[in-house]
C-alpha cells in the first residue's frame, strides 16, 4: 500500500520551512546526496530567527536577540558547518546587575571539574545572602540529581524550589532571572523536567555547558543569505516567498505539494518543518489523522517574548551584555560596540522579557519608561542620556510554553505517511523551544527521511 514508486525515487525531497529547523533538514539531506528543494514563505531565511531594518535609523536589527549556550553542542556545530562561526563571540563572564546595581561577575573557574566550577561564581552574587547561595548550590546538586521521569510530588519548578526550602528571595533573584530566559516562561508555570535539564545541561554537566554565544552582527547577516548561499552551494533549490498550501497524499503516501499560486509540484518526501500553529493550515481535516491517532500539538500555549529597542544620545555602559536582577528588564545586550552612523541614531541596547505575556495590556510607552527608569537606577550615565528613538517588538507566540503538561503534547517526529517527517522546535526533541532544539529535530528529520 505504501511502497515507494521507482518515480518517488527521482522526484525532489522537499522541505517547507526556512526557519532553523528546516534549513538543518535541508542541510542533513543535501550532505547526503539527495536533490532538496527548500520552501519559506517569506522573502528571507531564518523563520524567528532573523532580522528588520528599522525605519528611522535605517539600521537592520534583530526583532529579538537570540543567545547561545555551550551546551547546544548542535547549535554550535551547524554554524562551524555552515561557516558563520566567526559572526558569533563566546563570553566565559555573566554580569548579573544586583538590585542594588551592583556587578556581579558570575564566571565558572575552568580549572575546578564541574560542579564545583560553580562555586566561585555563586559566591560573588554578593546581593544573596550566605545561606542563600549555600541553598542555591545545594538545590543545583539536588536538582541535577532527581532521577528524570520520577515523580517528584511538585510539577512545576517554582513548587519543587519552594518544597526544597529555597527562600523567597533565592526563588526570585536567581532560579527566576536564570530559568524565565532560558525556557521562556516564568518558574510558576514551567514544569520541573526542563528546568532541571536548563541547570543539568547549562550548568552541573560541564564547565563550558554556560558559556555565552552572541551574534556580532544582526541575526539576518548569519541565518539568512550566508545560508541560502550554503544551501545552494550544496545543491538546495531555494523558493522564497512560496507558501505551501497543501500536500497531497494518496496510497499512504506523500506524492505532492500544492504551492501558492495553485502550482503542484511532484515530490518523493517531504519535511514539514513549520511552527506548531501553522500545521492545521497545511493538512486538510481529512488528512488529520494521519499526523497521529493521539494529536495534542494544538493544546501547546504560546509563550511571549518583548524586545525594547533604545538609540540613547550616548553610551550607557560599557558592558556588552547584563542579567538585571529582580527588574522587568531581564537582559540588557549591546551588539553594537560603536555608535549608530546615522543622524537619528546613537547609541543602541535591547532590552530583552521573556514570558512577557503578563505586559500584554500594558502600553508601550509606560513599559519603555519603566525599563529607562530601571537603567537609570543601574548605570549613571542613563539618568543623563537623551532617549533619541525606541520600538518594542512583541512576539506573541515566540516559543511554546513548557508547562508540566507540554512534553506529553510534542508529537514524535515520524507520522502515519512513511515519507513525511515533521521538525521544529516544538516537535519532541526533549529541548525547550531553542534554536538549539530546532537544529536537533531537522537535522534528525534530514537524516530519517528516505
Ligand atoms: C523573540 C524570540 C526570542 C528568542 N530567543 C531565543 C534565544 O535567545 N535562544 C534560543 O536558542 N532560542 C530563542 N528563541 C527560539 C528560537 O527562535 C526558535 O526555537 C527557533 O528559531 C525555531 O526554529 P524553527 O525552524 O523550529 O521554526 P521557525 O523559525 O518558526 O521557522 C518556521 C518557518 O516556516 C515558515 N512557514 C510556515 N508555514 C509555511 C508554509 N505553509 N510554507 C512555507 N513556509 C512556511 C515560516 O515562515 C518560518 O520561516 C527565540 C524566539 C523568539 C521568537
């Protein structure tokens, strides 16, 4: 019934998606030989992960920055691959600005073996008590160590801090700022296992699991042209701005998609590498069930993620990147070293807040104010600097939530239609929704598609 045809065989693989996942995929396929052929329905490469040239300064700027970490082994090998390894900096240092806007340099020591690595560093969050950082490193150790999978009595990991005796003031001025950005939600609601894989993975398992990677240059300079160049170099026919519209399967099998335009194009399989929302769009109600008997992908939440862009008329600090404790603020980042070039624009940060959904309903104009008035209480020379131009850009649906629940709503790769994998971050990769889980599940689809 579904045995592949001599003709399938010939046809193209196709991959719909240009975001990480789907250029991984189309990456894994080409390497192996196959004829790919790449579709994204917008002009550029890069899915979430890219870049816009703002209006007025005429700069192009990241809708959000995107942070690597030493333990996204994939992350880092895709971009050594695809040689744009250079257009990121490595930084050993996390500059955690207290509540009183004290620098604190949290930096593992390379020459201690991990865990312990992590004790100098913990002991210079100077703004925790002594018992409080005692607690954090006990809880660390307690929290890599729960077998995976157990029931621990607590589902989220703001219950599991509170049942192992973490002080308020632990909770919110450490576990908070560091797990909020990682898994993108805030620790009341993010469930316990992929907590404890952020601490085991970032920090108990290596010295360099939390080493930092940033862009030097926006992100549509690294995961746009670069890589279409790339793709195409390795035989990849790359179609921007074509929208697939529909797939056609018949004998259990994957023959066709239906481009925008109303264009059929005959293909021998396919990755189906778009975001969870979008995969309703692409198969037919009838074809549903093909996906899986037990689809729970719908029930996934969206999770936020605010980015307020500042031009300042001067340098607020000379730090390029800072963790803002106990704040709305949660990073501060500055990519740029020099000044704007442009008349309109100075002296650029982001500001970045995830699990942002809470500031939904409020105005962007107070929100702008509200993180000013938090630089200014950290660094001087923001009380004297002249805000020239800002923009908050809200991603609504920037990642999914990792609740307790959402691990048993991402759907397995592999579908009822042998020649059709699905990839994306939201797809079960046992990885938050990062670029380092969208790299793991393409290139996971690229190798298992025949
Ligand atoms: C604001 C924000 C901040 C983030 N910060 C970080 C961070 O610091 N670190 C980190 O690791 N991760 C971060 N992430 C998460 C990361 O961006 C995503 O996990 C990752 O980029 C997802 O890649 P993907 O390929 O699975 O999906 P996407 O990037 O969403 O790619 C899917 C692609 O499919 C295309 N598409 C959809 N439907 C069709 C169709 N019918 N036909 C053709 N094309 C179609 C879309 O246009 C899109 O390009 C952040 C995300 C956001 C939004």
């Amino acid at each position: 019934m579904s045995e592949p045809r001599a003709s399938d065989q010939l046809r193209p693989l196709a991959v719909v998606g240009g975001g990480l996942a789907g250029m991984a995929a189309a990456l894994a396929l080409a390497e192996r030989g196959h004829k790919v052929e790449l579709f994204e329905q917008n002009q550029c490469l890069g899915g979430r992960v890219g870049s816009f040239r703002d209006a007025l300064t005429g700069e192009r700027i990241d809708r959000c920055m995107h942070v690597g970490l030493g333990c996204c082994t994939r992350l880092l090998e895709f971009i050594r691959r695809t040689g744009v390894e250079d257009r990121f900096a490595k930084h050993r240092r996390l500059n955690f600005i207290g509540p009183a806007g004290e620098v604190c340099r949290f930096q593992p020591w390379p020459w201690l073996p991990a865990p312990l690595h992590l004790v100098p560093g913990l002991a210079r969050l100077r703004y925790l008590g002594p018992r409080d950082r005692l607690g954090i490193a006990r809880g660390m150790l307690r929290l890599g160590r729960l077998a995976p999978g157990r029931p621990s009595g607590a589902r989220t990991i703001a219950g599991w801090l509170r049942a192992e005796g973490q002080s308020e003031a632990a909770i919110d001025r450490f576990w908070s700022v560091l797990l909020v950005s990682a898994l993108g939600e805030t620790v009341q609601r993010a469930g316990l296992a992929m907590a404890r894989k952020v601490v085991l993975d970032g920090f108990l398992r290596s010295r360099r699991g939390c080493e930092l990677f940033l862009p030097k240059v926006p992100l549509g300079e690294i995961f746009d042209r670069p890589m279409n160049d790339r793709l195409r170099q390795l035989g990849v026919e790359v179609h921007l701005g074509t929208r697939a519209r529909a797939i056609e399967i018949s004998a259990g099998r994957c023959r066709a998609i239906v481009l925008s335009g109303g264009k059929r194009r005959r293909i021998g399989g396919l990755v189906v590498a778009v975001p969870w929302r979008q995969i309703s769009r692409l198969f037919s109600p009838r074809q549903r069930p093909l996906l899986s008997p037990d689809w729970k992908a719908d029930r996934l939440e969206p999770a936020a993620i605010t980015a307020v862009h500042l031009w300042f008329d001067r340098a607020i600090t000379s730090l390029p990147h800072a963790v803002l404790v106990g704040r709305t603020s949660q990073w501060m980042f500055r990519p740029l070293a020099k000044p704007s070039p442009t008349p309109h624009g100075g002296h650029y940060i982001q500001i970045v807040i995830s699990a942002s959904h809470r500031l939904a309903a409020q105005p962007r104009g107070r929100l702008v104010e509200r993180v000013c008035d938090e630089l200014a209480s950290i660094w001087p020379a923001a009380r004297q600097a002249r805000l020239l131009h800002h923009r908050v850009v809200t991603e609504r649906e920037a990642v999914f939530s990792v609740t307790p629940e959402s691990d048993s709503f991402r759907p397995a790769p592999r579908i009822a239609v042998p020649n059709i994998v699905l990839a994306g971050d939201w797809t079960d990769t046992g990885w938050p929704a990062t670029m380092e889980g969208a790299i793991r599940s393409g290139w996971q689809a690229g190798l298992s598609l025949d």
